[in-house]
C-alpha cells in the first residue's frame, strides 16, 4: 500500500470526526438562532454570532484535525493529510447543512425564527440611525434581511440545500489545502 493511501481505519476516524463536528457546528447554529431573539444590541448580536462562527467553521475543525492526526498516527504526508482532513471537513459541511435546515425546519418553532428576525431588523434599524445612516441605506439592509427570512421560512427543496452544500464544500476543499499544509509532517522527496 502507498504511504498517501488511507486504511479503511483512517477513512473511518475522519468521518466519525466529521460527523461530530457537523453535530457541534448545528448546536451553535440553534444556539445563534435562539440569541439572536435575545440580543439587546446590534454589536453584541454580531460579536456573538461571529464567535459561534469562528467557533464552529474554524476552531471546532483545527482541533478535531488535531485530533485526527494523533490519531491516524505522527507521519502524515501532505496527501494523506488532504484526504484525511477533506473527507473530515466534508462530512462536517454535510451534516451541519442538512442538520440546520432540517432543525430550522422542524425543531426550532417558526414563532422563534420570526422574533428574531423582527428583533435583528430592530437592532439593524438603532444601529444604522446612531450611524446617520440614510432612509435609503437603511431600507437596503431591512430587505437583505427579509430576504433571509424569507428564505428561512422556505420549503426544503433541491435548489434550496443542494447548491450551497457544493459551495461550501468547495470552500472547504480549500480549506483542507491549508490545513493539509500545516498539518503536514512528513516531506517526501522523489528520487
């Protein structure tokens, strides 16, 4: 077997991996939904969305490629650690986007999702008249987010989950490229 060729263990501890940070990245997606009904100010909304964000799309990854690589072992060439981090992140993007959708759809009550929204259109509204914002720049930003709510409260369709699923994990491709490079520990060179 090459030494850039995965075992059937490897394959299987990234895919455990990934579906448990597709798992941890959906809990702070619901944990921002439910905040977000809450949030007293437009700053504190976006600090504490941004912080579940980096969390769940950075942080959770880079410690469960840490993890991984422990595991699977200390020499992992750059192309062992591509597959073993891709097959990691894309099961991730596949479990958290199925998952949120699934859980905005179902398990989160639309009463929630809707006071939320009415709540960011609020904060949105404060934030941009202390900022002399225009009537105009103002009414721009209400229908972005209309328009995410609209979306929201969409049903579950192809066109809806499918096309961003393949965004991001092309997003993640990328991802995994950098942190395959970081990760590294083993250079070969050809002879």
């Amino acid at each position: 077997m090459s030494p850039n060729e995965l075992t059937k263990g490897e394959k299987v501890n990234s895919i455990i991996y990934g579906v448990i940070v597709g798992f941890i990245t959906i809990f702070f997606s619901v944990l921002s939904v439910f905040y977000t009904k809450t949030a007293d100010t437009y700053g504190s909304f976006y600090l504490v969305s941004t912080i579940f964000k980096i969390l769940g799309d950075i942080i959770v990854p880079i410690g469960f490629v840490y993890f991984l690589k422990k595991r699977n072992g200390d020499v992992w060439t750059f192309s062992k650690a591509l597959k073993s981090i891709y097959i990691l992140l894309a099961i991730s993007v596949i479990v958290s986007s199925l998952g949120i959708t699934f859980s905005q759809k179902v398990f989160i009550p639309n009463d929630v999702i809707e006071m939320g929204y009415q709540n960011l259109m609020n904060l949105k509204i404060e934030s941009m008249e202390a900022d002399k914002a225009t009537s105009s720049e103002i009414e721009q930003q209400l229908e972005i987010i209309e328009q995410q709510r609209d979306f929201a409260f969409t049903e579950i369709s192809f066109q809806n989950v499918i096309p961003p699923l393949f965004i991001s994990l092309l997003l993640h491709f990328v991802f995994a490229l950098l942190l395959a490079f970081l990760f590294r520990s083993h250079i070969q060179k050809k002879s």
